[in-house]
C-alpha cells in the first residue's frame, strides 16, 4: 500500500511519488530521484519545511526550532519526518532544477476534435504511458503544436482519473494551436507535451466553494467538477460561468449532469453581448453578491483572462467581503499561463 504524494515546486512544475505509510515522505523523494531540499534528515534543522495543502499524515518527531507548534498547525511540515496517511500536496520551497527534476515529456495520439462552434474547439489525447501522468485538477501542461517548434499552455478539462485526456482551446486568428487544429489536425496525429504545473488546483473542501470561469477557463474547472463527482463534497459548490457571446458557451450540458450527480452542485452562466439570447447578459460580477461568497467563508476558484481576474478582484473588494481563500488563473488569448498564483 502506498499513498500519492504531490511535490509542487516554485517553478510551478510537479512531481508525484509514491510514498508507503512506513516511510517518510522524503526517503520516498529520494528513491524516486526527486531531490528535495534537505540537511540534517533528522527534525532539527528546519530546511526541509513545506506547506501541506491537502491530506492527512503523521509529522513525525521534531524540535520547535525546525518546527514551531504555530507552524506545524498553519499546515506546514518536515518531508524528512513526516509519513503519509492519505494522498499529500506539498508545496516544496525549491525550483524544481534544485530538486534536480523537471517537467516530464508525455507522447500521445490524437484521438478527437470536436468543434464546438465557431470560437472553441476541444481535442483529445490517449496518452501513450497514462499510467505514468498523473496530475492535479486544474492543472495544465504545455503542449508542442505539430509541425512547428511551439508550445501552448492548456489546462486539463478531463479529471485525474479519466482514461484519455482533453483540452478547450479558444480559436484566435493565426494561432499556432488555432491554425493547427482548424486546418491541419487528424485522428491519429502524434503530440508531445510536457507537464503537469500550476498551483491552479483543487485542495481539500472544508469549506463551500464559488467557482467562476472566463470563456475556455471553464476548463480546469470541468477537471475539478470531475473529481469532485467522486467525492461527493459536504460542502456547497457553485460555478458561474461568463462568456463574450453564445458561440462561446459549452458544456452547459455537462455542467447539468455534475449537477446531477454531484450533491450541493449549483452553477449559473452569463453572456456578455447584449443580443444573447442567454437569461443572464453582462459579466459575472453581476451574479455575485455577499451570499454566493457565504459571507467570506467560501473558497474562490476563478480561471480567465487578465481582465476578468481584475474586475472579479475589485468587486469582491467592493461588496467588502474577503473570501477563505482565493485562487485564480489568468490566461491570455494565445493559451499562455501568465501566472497561476493563490493569494
Ligand atoms: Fe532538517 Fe528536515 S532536513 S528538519
């Protein structure tokens, strides 16, 4: 038996070990070539210390100088002591190069395209070793355009577990990946990608959580829906999704069957052209008050571009609530990850 135990990097890249429960997290690190920042191995010098952002372990044996009880109780702990007794997410505090690791390559075959109108297009990937990818809802991975030596970022929008892989992409005029999926791509075309990073992901629910997409954002969070289909969440979840026109809306019928298999599974959409025929026009912003953030007490998951985070940052700020957490993604029309940050 042995438990799944993320290392999240500065960098933004992870890597996955498997960790027994007789064993530290660090020793499982190590046989998997992941050098993780250590010294003493032994709970005194504190230059192993992360942050645990979800599961439960054993933290092992230690002295307040490498580990203060405040410390230990904000979620932090010592890789060199601690024993896993569920899946971990760690955030290490190192680059990945310093851990002597890097972002894995994965080759797989294209085995779908589906145009879902005129602006989005979502494709599918059957991953050559899916046994050996393993990934965080929300995640993405960055993926070399064929027959041209660029790479676009995408998020996942299949879940964890999924057997095959798949992507929203946003059609812009003459993008690299635009341009490849609408003229060129076909079943059975090979791509390489490398990943998975971000710090763009799903932690433990302990709390209701609001969940807001921009266009194709609606992508990780389809990732997330698809885990928490699993897990059946004792808290609520809400979506609201936002998009510039109704060509631009998908999954609307997905999001209905989350709702119906996924307990307290609520979400909304909202179309910015005011000749929608969409129920809501305008922004998200304007199906968000005080009581969709339960008064400050939810997470926030939002995944859009530059603008959008901005205008969602400044109403929160103006309905004066400061929600648990809040944790967003901006991307730019070309699918590059500007940042992928939790603040
Ligand atoms: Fe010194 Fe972990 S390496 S406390």
């Amino acid at each position: 038996m042995s438990f799944q135990v993320a290392l999240n990097f500065e960098d933004g890249i992870t890597r996955f070990v498997r960790c027994r429960p007789d064993e530290t997290v660090a020793e499982a690190s190590y046989k998997a070539r992941v050098n993780i920042p250590l010294d003493c191995r032994d709970g005194a010098c504190g230059t192993c210390k992360s942050l645990c952002e979800s599961g439960s372990y054993d933290g092992g044996d230690y002295i307040d100088e490498a580990l203060t009880d405040d410390e230990a109780a904000s979620g932090y702990c010592l890789p060199c002591q601690m024993t896993p007794e569920s899946d971990l997410v760690l955030r290490i505090p190192s680059s990945s190069a310093a851990a002597k690791t890097a972002a894995a390559t994965h080759t797989a075959t294209l085995t779908g395209i589906e145009r879902h109108s005129a602006t989005t297009v979502e494709f599918t990937l059957d991953v050559d070793d899916r046994q050996a990818l393993d990934f965080l809802p929300g995640q993405y991975v960055n993926i070399t355009v064929p027959g041209t030596d660029q790479s676009r970022s995408y998020s996942f929008s299949s879940g964890p577990s999924q057997r095959q892989i798949s992507f929203l992409v946003r059609i812009v005029d003459g993008g690299a990946m635009s341009r490849y999926l609408t003229e060129r791509a076909r079943v059975g075309d090979r791509l390489d990608f490398t990943g998975p990073m971000g710090s763009f992901y799903l932690r433990a629910l302990t709390r209701p959580a609001l969940l807001l997409a921009g266009g194709t954002g609606l992508a990780p969070l389809l990732s997330m829906l698809e885990r928490l289909a699993q897990e059946a969440p004792k808290h609520p979840v809400h979506l609201i999704y936002g998009v510039t026109t109704d060509e631009d809306l998908v999954h609307l019928d997905t999001l209905q069957d989350y709702a119906e298999v996924i307990p307290g599974f609520t979400f909304d959409h909202c179309v910015a052209d005011p000749s929608s025929t969409a129920r809501n026009k305008g922004f998200v912003t304007g199906l968000m008050d005080a009581g969709t953030l339960h008064d400050g007490s939810a997470d926030v998951y939002l995944c859009g571009p530059p603008a959008m985070v901005e205008a969602v940052r400044g109403h929160i700020t103006g309905l004066g609530v400061n929600p648990a957490s809040f944790h967003y993604e901006k991307f730019t029309p070309a699918a590059v990850r500007a940042t992928a940050e939790a603040a």
